[in-house]
C-alpha cells in the first residue's frame, strides 16, 4: 500500500467543495480565515454564470463581530472583494487555495449556498 499523501489528500478534499449541484441550486463555497484577524481573506466558488472556479479576495468586511456562543460564524463575513483568479478546472482552484493558505497561515471554512431557484 502507498504512503499517505497529505498533499493529495487535501487537494481532493478542496477540489470537492467546489461543487455545484444543477438540480437543487447549492453551489460550495470555501473561504479562507486568518484566524488572528478572525475574517474571510478569500472565498472561492464556481460561477454557473461564467462556467469557471472563481477565488476572490476580501476588501471589506462585516462591521461588529463579538464573539459569543450564539453567534453563528465566529469569523468577519466580507461583504466586498476583487478578482483572484479564474480557473477552468476545481482542481487549480484548488491548488491556488492550498498555496494561499500555506503562504498566509489561513484556514479553511466551507459554506453551501443555496440559490434563489424562483
């Protein structure tokens, strides 16, 4: 049997959230935290607008995040953001996510998103 492959594993494990299922509208959503700053750097998604894995990096956030037990999302949601990169495949989406994060210390988050299917 072959040694585990960390890397391998978690590439796989990225490239699956980005998922978008046609038949009940729920696209994967991953962000990226900086876990001192306790914000959303990047999120990444496919676009079924533009058929590609986009990554985005945050430029505003959500003002006020006290942290207690009821709150939902102990991290600042951004509210705005520029262009990363597009990418045509999950899987060098994927790769870029896995780059930023090592290079930044960020973790991940996953979020599924329901679209508006009316």
């Amino acid at each position: 049997m072959a040694d585990f492959d960390n890397e391998n594993f978690t590439l796989r494990l990225l490239t699956e959230t980005l998922f978008y299922d046609t038949e009940y509208g729920i696209v994967g959503v991953l962000s990226l935290v900086d876990p001192e700053e306790r914000r959303e750097q990047y999120l990444a998604s496919y676009s079924p607008e533009d058929d590609a894995f986009l990554i985005e990096e945050a430029t505003d956030w959500e003002d006020n995040i006290e942290s207690n037990e009821e709150e939902e999302v102990a991290y600042a949601l951004a509210v705005d953001s520029v262009d990363h990169g597009t990418y045509d495949l999950p899987e060098e989406a994927a790769i870029e996510l896995l780059t930023l994060a090592a290079q930044k210390g960020l973790l991940p988050s996953f979020t599924p998103y329901y679209e508006d299917m009316s």
